[in-house]
C-alpha cells in the first residue's frame, strides 16, 4: 500500500507543481512587462528633464544676450528697464552732453560711456535705473544737477 501511496502522493505533487508553474509563469511574463514600461517611463522622464534644463538654459541664454552680465540685470529687464545704444546717444545729445558730463550724471566713466554707445559694452542694472533717472530729467535739471 505504500506504494501506491508513494505514487498518489508524486502525482499530486508533479500536478501541484505544474499549477504553480503556469501561474507563476504568467506572474513573471507581466512582471518583465511591468519592469520594461517603468525602465521606459524612466527614460522618458530623464529625457523630458533634460528638455527642461535646455530650455531653462534657453530662457537664461535669451535674457543674458539681452542684458549682458549678471542676475541683478536679468532682474532689471523684468522691472522694463532696457538699453538701447541709438537711444542712449540720441539722449546725450538731446541734453547736450559731453560724454564726461553724461558719466558724471550717471556715476561712471566717460569710457563707460563711450564704450555703451560703441556697444562695447552694457550697463549693468544700477546703472540702467541711473540712465532711467536721467531719461526723465530736462535740460535745466541736467545742469543743476551738474553744477551741484
């Protein structure tokens, strides 16, 4: 009897294990599907943030070429604070200044200003808020404010 025991007992087990395996089998075929649409999901993610840093760089790229120098300037462009080379001559020459004399006004060297209206070279943000200031002043206030 032990013998036929045995064998009952084999075939339950090889039975057994044939279940096991067509449903672990299914398990694994989904779980290497699940693997490859994260790993995909994971490319997709890294490519889309680089993408991102790009166009971040882009953005900082743009406003750098349109305000030359540091942070503090890309901070004037967002206050409307612009330069522009014609604009900056056609001022000096509106209030009838000498290079030295618009320098003095605005805190710098008459360099700097030859070198702004050449395109050298551009202001930095205080001095674009100085340039401003000036902007709205007239003639008379230029000249008090050069005689003080």
């Amino acid at each position: 009897m032990s013998s036929f025991a045995d064998q009952l007992k084999a075939e339950i087990a090889r039975i057994a294990r044939k279940a096991v395996r067509a449903e672990t089998g299914a398990l694994k075929k989904a779980n290497a599907q699940y693997r490859s649409e994260i790993a995909a999901l994971k490319r997709r993610l890294s490519e889309l943030e680089r993408t991102l840093a790009r166009l971040a760089k882009g953005q900082g790229e743009r406003a750098a070429r349109r305000q030359p120098g540091n942070e503090a300037e890309a901070g004037a462009t967002a206050q409307g604070l612009r330069f522009r080379v014609a604009g900056f001559a056609n001022l000096r020459k509106k209030l009838g200044l000498s290079a030295a004399e618009m320098g003095q006004l605005i805190g710098v060297s008459a360099q700097s200003v030859y070198h702004w209206e050449s395109g050298k070279s551009r202001p930095r943000a205080a001095q674009l808020a100085a340039i401003a200031a000036v902007r709205g002043l007239g003639k008379r206030e230029v000249a008090a404010r050069l005689a003080a």
